[in-house]
C-alpha cells in the first residue's frame, strides 16, 4: 500500500529569491495491485508527485507511506534499497543505453545493483517473451521502434521483481498503435505479475487502461474516477469529466 498524507513540495531557486509550490497539500491512498492514472494540465505538478513517489527527489512537507515505511524519513542507504528494489521506473523518453543491446538494458538493474548480480537469464527470457521482445533482445535501442524500445523499458522496469511502477507519459512518444501495444503490456503486468502501477500521463485513451483516475491541478488533488469494468465506458467518463472541468488536458 502507497499513502500520501499532506505531501508539499515547494521549488526554491539556487539563489533563494523565488519559490514555486509545485504540489499544495496531496493525500490519496493507492492500493496493492491497483493501476493508477493521475492526469491534470501541464505542469499541474504531475512529474513532481511521481519522483516524490519515487525518492528521485525529497518532498518539502507530509508523509510517503509505503507498507509500513515513511519514505520521506529514510536514510541514504535505505532509500537506494527502496528504490531498487520495491520501484520500476518507465519514462516518456525510455532511457535506454544505446551502447547496450535491449538485453543488456533489461540486466542494467541487477548489474548495477549492490549484492548478488547474477542475471537469472530465465527470467530475463520470460520477461521478454511476455513483453514481445524476445527475437530482438541482440539489437540495439537505435535499431528497434519507439513501441520495442519502450516495452524493453517495462522489461528493465520488472526485472527487479518491483511492488510499483511508476511511469511517466510512457505512450507520450508512441504512435497509436504502439501505445495501445504497451498499455495492453502494462494491463498484463499488472494483473498476472501483480505489480501496482501509477501513471502519469494526459492522454485520455491511456488512462482509460487503468482502473482509477485521479485529476490534479495547481499542485491540489481535485477529483477521481473510478472504471466499472468497460474501458470504453470509462474513456467516455473521462472525457465527460474533462469536458465539465474546461478542457484539463494538454
Ligand atoms: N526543478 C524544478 N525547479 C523549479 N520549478 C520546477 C522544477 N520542476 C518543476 N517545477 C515547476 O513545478 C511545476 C510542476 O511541474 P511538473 O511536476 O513537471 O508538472 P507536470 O508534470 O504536471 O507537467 C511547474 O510549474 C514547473 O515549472
Ligand atoms: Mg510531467
């Protein structure tokens, strides 16, 4: 389980003349095995709650639960366990190595982490099969397309065995149908590999995919949705809900 209590994050400038409240005050609970979308306009604070989430950076005020841990009071050591091995991270932008085949990105994880850095390569098979990659795991980044690249992204993200995924605007630089391709991914992830998964993202289609909504602006949580069963329900839900509010998507 994921709780946020009165999460702040106020950005200071280097030489402390400006501030910006990026998140005013956020408190939501994200369950075990829930598949979260949080969408709001541009710089609604959405990018910050994520690395709050996933200690890339420090909040200003309020509490991250995970489980039983604040991880907003951990230590250095702690947090870089927590970070490696409870966190998956996928980008808009995949951040892939182009010097590393897409197998050699999806080992990164295990290589550069502390303890045993054996690669248990069954897994990172079973992993690429599951994810539609297996026949191009020699390949590098630079020779695959975006939609490839970006599920060798959501392979390196689950080869730790995470709790969460946290993905920012993953079909941000997709086509259509590569975006379809990774949500259906990300849908199997998290209901065969059981991972919790929060999204950022504005586009409606992809938020569909998940089972709630949760609407930001200004930095201030400010509505959710929750999906019945049918994706398509939920899609026009959304937009009904954006449609009331103005328009709140990019
Ligand atoms: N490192 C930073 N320093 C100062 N301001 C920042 C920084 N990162 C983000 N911001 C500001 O915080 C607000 C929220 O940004 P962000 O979380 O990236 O929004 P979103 O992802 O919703 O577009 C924006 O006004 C942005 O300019
Ligand atoms: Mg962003």
């Amino acid at each position: 389980m994921l709780k946020l209590e009165n999460v702040k994050k106020t950005y200071i400038s280097k030489i402390g003349l400006n501030q910006y409240e990026a998140l005013k005050g956020i408190s939501f609970t994200v369950n075990d095995g829930e598949f979260v979308s949080i969408m709001g306009p541009s710089g609604s604070g959405k990018t910050t709650l994520l690395n709050m989430l996933g200690t890339i950076d420090s909040v200003t005020s309020g509490t991250i639960l995970v489980d039983q841990d604040d991880i907003t009071k951990m230590k250095k050591k702690d947090l870089a366990n927590y970070r490696r091995e409870k966190i998956g991270f996928i980008f808009q932008d995949f951040n892939l190595l182009n010097t590393l085949t897409l197998k050699e990105n999806i080992m990164l994880p295990i290589l550069l982490g502390s303890g045993n850095k054996k690669v248990d390569m069954k897994k990172v098979d079973k992993i690429a099969k599951d994810l539609g990659i297996f026949k191009i795991m020699d390949k590098y980044p630079y020779e695959v397309s975006g939609g490839e690249r970006q599920r060798t992204a959501a392979a390196r993200a689950i080869i730790t065995n995470p709790k969460i995924v946290l993905a920012d605007e993953p079909t941000g630089n997709l086509d259509s149908k590569s975006s379809k391709e990774l949500l259906e991914m990300l849908t199997f992830l998290n209901q065969e590999y059981g991972i919790t998964i929060v999204m950022v993202t504005h586009d409606i289609y992809a938020a569909s995919y998940s089972n709630r909504v949760l609407f930001i602006r200004d930095g201030k949580l400010f509505n959710e949705l929750v999906k019945n069963d049918d994706r398509k329900e939920f899609f026009d839900q959304i937009i009904d809900f954006e449609a009331t509010i103005g328009g709140g998507h990019e």
